[in-house]
C-alpha cells in the first residue's frame, strides 16, 4: 500500500467510526439513540486510535490537513507530498461518510430533524458567531497539532503513542468540543459536508454552506499555530511564516472580542 492510499483508507476509517458514533447517537430508532457526548467523544477517541495502528506504519497517519500543513511547516514533513496527502485525506473522508449513510440507511427516514442529519456528517456551532466559532476551532487544532508534535519528541513503549494520541483527541473533545463540536480537521468536515450535499438522504436540509469554511480555515491556522509554538519552544527557533500566524491568531482573538463585546 502506498501513503497516498494509507492516507485514504485511515481517513476513511476514521470518519466511518466517527461520523458513526454521531449516526447511533442522533438518529431515531437506534439502540445507541441518546447515549451523549461522552460517548461521541471517547468514540472519536478510539477512531483515532484505531486509522493511526491501521495505516500509521504505511503513510505516518496524519489523516488530518491540519496535521500534514503543521508538521510540513514545522519540517518535519516535505511540502512536495502535501497535496497527494490532503486530497487522499479528502477522497477518504467522503467515502467514509458514504459508509455511514449506508450503514444507517433505515434510520433517515425516521429522523425528522434535518440539522440532526447534518450533524452526523459534519459539526456546527453551539452559538453561532463566526470569529469565536473560528477562535474555539483554531484553539482546539492548536493543541491537537503542537500536542502531536510534543508527544513526537517522548520516548513511549513502543505501539503506545497511537493511545496517546487518541486520548488527546478525546481530552480535547471534553474540554474544547462543546462550542463547535471540535471538527480540528478539515478532511474530517468538509468531506462529509459534500457527501450529505451529494447523497440522496431522506428529509435532508441543506449543508450549511456558509458555516462550512470555519472547520476548515480554523484548523489550518491551528495546526500552524501548533507548528509555531513547537518551534519555538523545543527547536527555540521562529521562522517568518511563525510571526506572521502569530499575528493572525491575534487579529482571530480581537475580533471575536470585539463581536462578543457588541453584543
């Protein structure tokens, strides 16, 4: 298996196990029907856990643009195999999608509540504000990518960094997730967005189109974001592209404040 199709079949693992824990919990008529966050959350954990022990030896598993942006900027990844990378990412991401519209496939129809059909395939603000909603997503991708790269530079038994990196996912979901529902990936959001927008769902609404750009511009900002610190903190070097996310980071910050301060 090459990393182009490494990254496609752990995306995909990863969006079928998680977008499936939301299917089980919000559609009517499952036997998981209502089970909560904690369920989501742990759930996505082990999704996580599970695509990185499944292709992590094949293509690194980033399964994430964040991810693979974060570590090329950081140097650790070369920047030439980054678009092979997100758009396996991205292919991977709407088949799983696909996966869980067929699995569930009874249950649209019982399900009258289109935003809840949507929010299996994809996240959407608790209180819609798009510079904080940008903010909780960049925040969130910021602790997954520099989190990554800080569990990189440990020394764990060997086999035991996917664990690792799979209750960092669930911590940041407890903690981070409750104001966007924490989609910290790109592949993971948009990829699912255009399949609901493409599948013949019984009763959908639309996909939210307007919302759709914060789970991806967040996470890239993020995951540089993460990049920068790491750099900085461990490597204690700051390259240009650093100073410059920095200062968007902080222009993210103020105008969120400003919007929650006219409000």
């Amino acid at each position: 298996m090459t990393p182009f199709w490494g990254e496609l079949v752990g995306t995909m693992l990863l969006v079928l196990l998680g977008d499936g824990v939301v299917a089980g919990v919000l559609l009517k008529n499952s036997k998981s029907e209502g089970a909560g966050w904690v369920v989501i959350t742990l759930a996505w954990g082990l999704a996580v856990v599970m695509a990185i022990y499944a292709v992590g030896q094949i293509s690194g598993a980033h399964l994430n643009p964040a991810v693979t942006i974060g570590l090329a900027a950081e140097g650790s990844f070369p920047w030439e195999k980054v678009p092979g990378y997100l758009l396996a990412q991205m292919v991977g991401a709407i088949i799983g999608a696909k996966l869980v519209w067929l699995h569930y496939l009874p249950h649209w129809a019982r399900t009258e509540d289109a935003g809840l059909k949507l929010a299996v395939f994809c996240t959407a603000p608790a209180i819609r504000s798009k510079w904080s909603n940008l903010l909780s997503e960049t925040i969130g991708s910021f602790v997954l990518v520099g989190g990554v790269l800080f569990i990189g530079a440990n020394k764990f038994t060997d086999g035991l960094n996917p664990i690792v990196v799979g209750a960092l996912v669930v911590a940041i979901g407890m903690s981070l997730g409750g104001t966007t529902g924490y989609a910290i990936n790109p592949a993971r959001d948009l990829g699912p967005r255009i399949a609901h927008a493409m599948l013949p769902i019984a009763g959908k609404g639309g996909s939210d189109w307007g919302y759709a750009w914060i789970p991806v511009a967040g996470p890239i900002l993020g995951g540089l974001l993460g990049a920068a610190f790491y750099c900085a903190a461990f490597k204690i070097e700051c390259h240009p592209w650093a100073w410059g996310t920095f200062l968007v980071f902080i222009a993210v910050c103020l105008l969120a404040w400003s919007k929650e301060k006219r409000a």
